[in-house]
C-alpha cells in the first residue's frame, strides 16, 4: 500500500537522521508523510493495519517472533500542520524484535509544525523489545518545530525492554510523557538523551509503576542546555511490591541555559529497594584545557565534550 507522492531529497534526509533509513527498509515498515501514509509493509510475523477509531495503526507481532524489526518513522514537512498519530504495539510471548520510531520535522514557513504521537506497548510473557525512538528538527523558517511524544508501556511476567529517546537539536519546544507499569520479572531500562539550545523548551515527565514481584526499572538521564534553553525532568518511580528502581539525572549546563531535576521515588512496600541521584554542572575547565593541549580550540573542545557525554 502505498502513496503515489514519492519521496524527497529533504525527506530521504529526515529519515536517515531519524530512523538511519536509506531507502525503504526490509521487513515490516510504515512511513508516514504530513499525516499520510508513504508506504507500508507487513511480515509474515509482524502485521500493521490502520485504526478504525483513531488516526495511526495497530502493530501484532506473534508470539514467538525472534531477530525481526519494524520502522514507522513519521516526518513533517508541511509549516502550520498538526499531525496526531496513535500507535499501538502488541508484542506476543517469547518475541524478540526491533522497533524504530521517530519524527523529524523540516519547516520552511513561518507557522507552527506539530507532530503529536502517542505510542501504547503490550508485551507479552517473556517477551524482548527494543525500541529506538529519535526527534530530530530543522529548517530555514521561523515557524516552532513542536514535538509532544507519549509512551505508554504494560510489561507482562518476565519482560524486558530497553528504550532509548533521543533528542539531538531542533526542536523548538516539547513535552515528552512516560508511564510504564511493569509486573512480575519483568525489567526496563529507559535512556533518554536530550540536546537544547537557543530558546528551546522541554519538559520530560515518567512515572514507572513496580507492580510486580521482582520488576527492576532503570532510568538513566543524560541532558546538555545551552544558550538560553530551558530543560525540566520530572522522573518518578514507584515501588509497590519487592522490587528494585534506580533513577539517574546527570545534565551539562551552559551559558544562560535553565535546568531543573526532580527525580522522585515512592515505597508503597517494606520490600521495595529505589535509589534516585542528580547531577547538574558545568563543563570543567581542566577538560576544555586537556582538549586544548591536543590542538582544538575552545568551541571545538565544549563540542567534543557534549558529544561524548550524549553517545
């Protein structure tokens, strides 16, 4: 199924920034243009069909399914659109697979491109995800970049899953929502990497639930504000049975930039074992030195040094 709207140069670079995509991808993919579909293709393991009820689809995945993955990488292209998606994962028992997602935005006018996705994830017993999730932003106009993502995960006995967000310049403002809830055995680890520059926004909201027996999550976040951006996150975990939760902040400040950190942790059990920790700072001088000593100037030093603490 397929558009006849063929893709551009500028759209062939947003999917390479957003999804590493050079062409259409093997396997199971929906690639979505200004709130239309480009192209779409099922597997034999993986199937993608359109809501009835809501814009967006419904991704299955049979039980069982292992060494498979599925791209649905959204861009926006259209200055003064907003595009609302809702996408639903349901991943079987025993499956391992790869999910990649993302949104880039490329504005050239002088009104606001939105772009709004909502992701819900059931996973099966035992089952394995990994999902990559980029937003990337560009483009000569004066009109916001805005990128709101919502994620929402059920995790069945046994799971595991690994997400990273990724958010590397851009984006003028977002809002990113995450709530997870997690039962017996099963295991998240959620990265999150965020870049803001000039007048960017963005606020990071998660609430992860230990329900189960023995479910371990660990959060892990790394951000860098520069100029006069603005960065809030505001994690919270909440252990309500036997269960282990771990939540790390640690963010580079820089020049009139703004960062607030507010990890949380809850007991609601005598058996609960949660440890949060945050770190907000500036690049040392010392470091900036050491670089210098190798030949680079100071802007190339602090570049370097970003790079690094983002990879």
């Amino acid at each position: 199924m397929a558009n006849e709207e063929l893709l551009k140069p500028i759209d062939e670079k947003l999917l390479a920034e957003i999804a590493n995509l050079h062409g259409m991808p093997k396997g199971a993919f929906n690639i979505r243009k200004d709130g239309k579909l480009v192209e779409r293709h099922s597997s034999a393991n993986i199937e993608i069909s359109t809501k009835t009820d809501h814009p967006g689809i419904d991704i299955k995945i049979k039980p069982g399914t292992k060494d498979e993955a599925v791209h649905i990488p959204v861009i926006v292209t259209a200055s003064g659109m907003t595009d609302v998606v809702y996408n639903t994962f349901y991943v079987g028992d025993d499956a391992d697979v790869l999910i990649v997602a993302g949104c880039g935005i490329h504005n050239a006018g002088s009104e606001k491109a939105e772009h709004d996705g909502i992701h819900t994830f059931h996973l099966g017993k035992n089952s394995r995800v990994h999902y990559v999730e980029k937003h990337y932003g560009e483009g000569e106009g004066t009109g916001e970049r805005v990128l709101n993502p919502t994620t929402v995960v059920e995790m069945d006995e046994g799971s595991y899953c690994e997400m990273e967000m990724i958010q590397l310049g851009g984006v003028s403002s977002t809002i990113r929502d995450t709530d997870a809830k997690l039962g017996k055995d099963a295991k998240l680890v959620l990265t999150e990497k965020v870049l803001t520059h000039d007048q960017q926004t963005c606020t990071s909201n998660m609430k992860v639930e230990l329900a189960g027996e023995d479910s371990n999550v660990q959060v892990v976040s790394r951000t860098v504000a520069r100029d006069d951006s603005v960065m809030v996150f505001n994690p919270l975990v909440i252990g309500s049975n036997r269960c282990r939760g771990h939540v790390q902040c640690d963010a580079i400040i820089m020049d009139n930039a703004v960062v607030q950190a507010v990890p949380g942790i809850e007991a609601r059990s005598t058996e609960a074992m949660l440890i949060h920790e945050a770190a907000i700072g500036k690049i040392a001088g010392e470091q900036i030195v050491k670089l210098q000593t190798l030949g680079l100037d100071e802007e190339q030093a602090e570049q370097e040094i970003v790079n690094d603490f983002l990879s």
